[in-house]
C-alpha cells in the first residue's frame, strides 16, 4: 500500500494523474498545430506526414518480417481515373503504352501506391500470384502529369510509379525478374 498525503490521497495517484494531465496539454497543443498547419501549409503537412508513414512502416516491416519480400498487387488496365478505384492494385496505365517503355502500372500512394517511396535499387519483391522475384533495377522521377517520353530507356520489365506525398513529383521504379541463379535456387 502507498503512503498518504495530508488529502488522504495516495502520492502515486497524484502522480499519475500529473502525468495524465501533461500528456493530455502536450496532444492537445500538437492537434491545433497540425490543424492550423493543415490550413496554412496542407502540402507540408502531406509531405511531412506521408514520408513518416513510409518510414514507420518500412521499418515496421524490417523489425518484425525481415525476411519477408514485399508483395504487390498488379491490377487491369485503365486510365487516370481508374486509379481512383483505390482497390490496392497497381492499375496498368494505357495512356503511357508507347515505345521504349515498359508496360506501367500505378496506384495513389494513400492507395496503396506508397510502398514504392521506401524501396531502393536492388530490393526485391513479389507480384501477388506469381512466384517470380523482382528486383528495382531503376528510378526516374519526373514532375505530375509529365510527358511519357520522359519513361523512354528505363529498365525492367515493368514499371510502378505513384506520386510522392504533397510534392508535384511523381516516382517510377523499374522491376526486372531476379535470375534463379542469383535465390540460390
């Protein structure tokens, strides 16, 4: 049992509900600096709060499935709007069909789509269904709505692109398959 104070109330409890009320002030304070930032600076606060969940998650997936490829769900083909379907797959883009670049597929990054922002050359991952590994083997990013010329020469098979959070740029990233050889199949 805890000592008293001269209320009658345990020290401890006092303590505790110190502590409560300081937590409370500080997430207080922190939700009307985001909403009036929100207001005033939506494109910071976008970027700012997008690149966090594509850090926290990236490493959420490297602490507790390390050894686990991510997967990806490719999708039909479509045009821009189709994208908005947000159904978790990377729609194949046929505006973007032209030669020299390789068949598209793109998703919003809140749809899915931001899983790309944390790769880098040479991870690999699994498209759903299939069990063929794939590697980034490039990157371009270009600014939104860019010419498709811009795509000409990239490498790999095929390509993922999504936009980054609260910038006018968007990120393409070149799959190619692994070579059996190189699984230690």
């Amino acid at each position: 049992m805890s000592a008293a104070d001269e209320t009658g109330l345990p020290t401890r409890s006092r303590r505790g509900g110190r502590v409560l009320l300081v937590i409370s002030v500080v997430l207080v304070v922190l939700g009307l600096v985001f909403s009036l930032a929100s207001a005033f600076a939506p494109e910071a606060v976008d970027r700012v709060t997008g690149e966090a969940k594509v850090t926290i998650t990236t490493q959420l997936r490297n602490l507790f499935a390390p050894d686990d490829l991510p997967v990806i769900r490719l999708g039909d083909e479509g045009q821009i709007r189709d994208l908005d379907d947000c159904d978790g797959t990377f729609t194949e883009m046929v505006g973007y069909r032209l030669d020299g670049v390789p068949p598209l597929y793109a998703a919003h990054n809140f749809c899915g789509g931001d899983a790309i922002l944390g790769w880098g050359i040479g991870e690999r991952v699994r498209v759903e269904g299939s069990d063929t590994v794939y590697e980034v083997v490039e990157e371009r990013r270009t600014v939104k709505w860019a010419d498709a010329h811009l795509l000409q020469g990239m490498q790999g098979e095929f390509l993922l692109q999504t936009c980054f959070y609260g910038q006018n740029l968007m990120r393409f990233v070149g799959l190619a398959p692994v070579d059996a050889r190189a699984l230690g199949r």
